[in-house]
C-alpha cells in the first residue's frame, strides 16, 4: 500500500448516499456467498492486507542523488535522508558528476542503504492495474496493516453483474521500530497519522468489485 491509495477519490464519494449493504443483505439469502456482506468482505480484505498491506515511501532505486540545489530546496529526500542517516539507515558519500545547469557544482550527495536500513527495501506490488501485469518493485517499506473490524459496506448494485463495495475498517498496525523517534515521525507524518490511528482511532477504505470467483479487491485509491 503506497499513499495514494488512502487518498479519498471521486469515485468514492460518488458512493455517498448509497443504501447501506445491511439493506441489500436482507434481500439475500444467508446462504449468498456473494452478498455484499461483512462476514463475506473479511476474507478478501485479510487477503489483500496480506499481499498489499505495506505502507511504503516510494523510495524504488538506491543509490539516490542528492544535488546541491535539491537539498537547498526543501525537497522531501533533503528533509528525510538526514535523519535517515541519523537512525542507521543509510549512509551518504559526496560524489563528483559532470556539471550542468542543474548541478554547477558537479558534485552530488549520495545516499545509499546501510544493513539495517535494506531490511526494509523489498518487493512492494503495484498500486495500479496497468502495472500489476509487471513484478513487483522494490520499495522502501515502514509498516504492514492488518484488517482490525468491517465497520461499514457501501455497495453501489447499479451493474448487477459487476456490483460494487467500499469498506471501511479499523486496523492494526506493525511499524518499524525506528518509527518511534520523534524525527521519524515528523519527517514521514503520513506514517506517523496511519499508526496514531490504529485501534479504531481511523478508519480505512478498500474497493471491492464481484467478479466471478467472489469479491475482488480494486488496486488504486477509492
């Protein structure tokens, strides 16, 4: 799971207002494997936390350049690399480059991750339909979600052959250790949002579609 996907999007809000799934489960039979229920959504979503639960910073290749202008500009690396560093992360060298009108100095920081810090560099699956017919990247991940409570079912039964579901959960959460620190939480607040939230303090969405062997989870934000 990068960030993009617990972005709220137009589709969902589309889906406010429509009937809650308890109104179509009384329609169905108990015996509906495929009723929009959340005795039904729980196995699917558990499979999909399972497979796409890592929060990740969209940190793909290592080593990452630093250029004097981009550390001077503010840039999300120039303030997170620091304290990276800081935290045994990765380690950083100054390396020289041709110049250019980008670079005048022709010299840039180079960070690269230590031991402790590849521990956290594996294979993150796609967020998209596009690239999910591409293996998995490598990405630079801090936490893994687990489903907590199905709190709420939204279904949109516009396309009955292809009905639609929005979840909203409760989760757990299993940080890295050093999300701890107090510069790790500042420099990477979206992180720090999603664990402050875990317990039922924040809810989560996941899309569902019902295709032909059951619920399907939606890649991408809903």
């Amino acid at each position: 799971m990068n960030f993009r996907s617990l972005r709220p999007s137009r589709h969902a809000r589309t889906l406010a207002g429509i009937a809650l799934v308890a109104a179509l489960a009384a329609c169905s039979t108990s015996h509906d494997a495929n009723a929009p229920t959340a005795e039904n959504l729980a196995a699917p979503l558990d499979d999909y936390l399972a497979q796409r639960g890592d929060i990740c910073l969209a940190m793909f290749d290592w080593p990452i350049d630093l250029t004097e202008a981009e550390a001077g500009s503010g840039a999300r690396h120039a303030i997170q690399f620091p304290v990276m560093e800081q935290l045994g992360l990765v380690h950083s060298t100054i390396v020289g480059v041709p110049k250019s009108s980008e670079n005048p100095d022709g010299a840039v920081k180079r960070f690269e991750l230590t031991d402790a810090g590849r521990k956290f560099y594996k294979p993150h699956s796609p967020a998209t339909q596009v690239a999910e017919q591409q293996k998995p990247a490598n990405d630079f991940c801090v936490a893994h979600l687990k489903r907590e409570q199905i709190v709420d079912v939204k279904v949109d039964a516009s396309n009955a052959q292809r009905p639609m579901a929005v979840v909203s959960y409760t989760y757990q959460i299993d940080t890295a250790p050093w999300m701890q620190d107090a510069d790790a939480q500042r420099v990477f607040p979206m992180v720090a949002r999603i664990a402050n939230g875990a317990g039922g303090k924040l809810q989560l969405r996941q899309g569902f579609t019902r295709g032909d062997k059951g619920w399907v989870a939606q890649t991408g934000p809903v």
